[in-house]
C-alpha cells in the first residue's frame, strides 16, 4: 500500500503566496512606522515639558546692557530681555532661570539642553542647524559702528581695508558680516562687548561691529560716534528655541506672543522705555529708522 504525498501547489500558486505574506508584513511595518510616528509626532511635547518642570531656562549675558543687567548687590537678572523672558513664564506660570553664557555659545548650549530660549538672536545658516527661528521678528535692528568722534569710513566698502582694525564678538553675527563685507581689515574677535569697549577705548581698534541699539549704549560710555555704514543692512532681532521633537507647539504659541507684542506695540515700547530709563538718548538714531 503506498502512501500519497501531499500534492505541491502550482508554482504560481506558491508566487501568490509569497506575495501575500509580503504584503501582510509590509501593512504590519508600516503600522508599527504610523503609530511610532504619531506617538512621536505630539506638538505640544516641549510645551509640556517646560510648563512640567515649572522652569524657563533663558541666556544672561555680562556686559550686555540695557538687555541683560546684572544687580551687583543681588545677582539678580534684569533688562528688556528678561522682561520679555519673565512675561513669558508668567503666562506658563513658571519661573525664569537665567544661565550664564555669551552670543557665541548659544549654539551649543541649545544643543546640551541647557536653554529653553533665546532673544534677540539673528538667524544665522550655521546656528540654525540645532536651533528654530521664529519667522516673526520681535524688533527689527541693523549693523552700525562705534567709532571715536571724527569717523570719515561711512561705507563697508571704505571699512575693507588692511589698516582699519575692526572688534567683532567671537561667534556672533557681527564676526560674520564683518567677514562677509570687510575680509580686507584687520578683523580683532573679543569674547564680550566689554572687551571691545576697552579695544575702542585704548586706541588699539578704530571701529566695532555691533547691532544699532548696542551701539547706542557703547557710545554713551565711550563719548563715540555711530554710524551706520551703507548699504544699510537691517536685521531681524528673533527669539530662537532648541531644534527638537515636539517644539511645534511651543514655536506656535510663541509666535502668537511675538505678533501681539509686535501688534501693540508692546516690543517697542518695551524697548524705548528701557533705554530712556538708562539715559540713553534714541535720538541719536537715524531719522529714517525704526524698530
């Protein structure tokens, strides 16, 4: 007696089969892919964390006046910038809690997680690779120079030259456009603005790149001279975060926050307020430029 072995399914049978079964776990890929996307995909986990931790991690910066000020007898942290910082965490209901850093150490302290959020930052390509700009500007600002009184150098173009020294902040904004519009100067990189302040001071620069409202607070302490240097190139002043998943919600709300400031006027007249109450006289401002 023989014993029949199971009759094999036709080759294209068994094709189908297989095609099947890869289709199958193909849908059961892609399943696992969709949920792990939409769990993942929460906008509002950074918001969340940060109203969680009861905190706001925000850059301080010495020598940064009127944005940053440092109380000698307290330690504590004013300026507008904190101002904008605390008016933020009042609406999370949370508290500021400044970090000590410097422009050009922004990048890496976004990318160690020690930051929650940044003012007044310019975007920058290089920056921007661990950090989100809002697209809606808090204030907008431009490129002068302080010089001692007597300046004749109006123009980049006059600036790009082998014999004028020119202080720049390490890291910062200021370095790259005076890499970009003077490469011909002699280009001096300082860690903060009171360096260049006593580079200016001590005759051991002629000129230092920085944002027109700095500027104005460098000149006063030096009895300088601002000029801003043609073609004029103004700048978005932005509030920056830590590029990360889950920051849409926050990137959303605090763009909400800017356009009503904007809107208000809320930004500007943070600004002139701050800057009268340190004496610092706007009228030496262009005529034809606002914030």
């Amino acid at each position: 007696m023989h014993t029949l072995a199971p009759a094999r399914p036709p080759a294209a049978a068994r094709f189908s089969l297989r095609r099947l079964a890869l289709f199958v776990v193909a849908l059961v890929v892609m399943a696992l892919s969709g949920f792990q996307a939409a769990v993942a995909a929460d906008p509002n986990l950074v918001l969340d964390r940060i109203r969680t931790s009861g905190e706001l991690r925000v850059p301080v910066m010495v020598g940064e006046e009127p944005g940053y000020i440092r109380d000698r007898d307290t330690g504590a942290w004013g300026g507008f910038y904190m101002d904008w910082a605390n008016d933020i965490a009042g609406i999370l209901g949370v508290k500021v809690v400044p970090v000590e850093t410097t422009w050009g150490n922004l990048a890496a302290d976004f990318q160690a997680n020690k930051i929650d959020i940044a003012f007044g930052l310019n975007p920058n390509p290089k920056r921007g690779l661990v950090v989100d700009y809002l697209n809606a500007p808090l204030f907008t600002d431009a490129w002068a120079i302080v010089t001692k009184p007597g300046n004749t150098r109006k123009t980049w173009a006059s600036l790009n030259d082998p014999a004028v020294k020119i202080v720049v902040q390490k890291g910062g904004t200021m370095q790259v456009v005076a890499e970009a519009l003077t490469p011909k100067a002699t280009i001096v990189p300082i860690e903060d603005r009171p360096l260049g302040v006593m580079e200016l001071q001590s005759g051991r620069a002629d000129a230092m790149i920085v944002a027109i409202f700095d500027a104005v607070q460098i000149a006063k302490q030096i009895n300088g001279e601002i000029t801003l240097p043609t073609p004029v190139l103004r700048n978005p002043a932005t509030i920056g975060v830590r590029r990360e998943e889950g920051n849409e919600g926050y990137e959303n709300w605090l763009t909400n926050w800017v356009n009503q400031q904007r809107a208000l006027g809320l930004a500007q007249g943070k600004l002139q307020q701050s800057f009268e109450k340190h004496g610092i006289d706007l009228t030496m401002l262009p005529p034809d430029f606002s914030f």
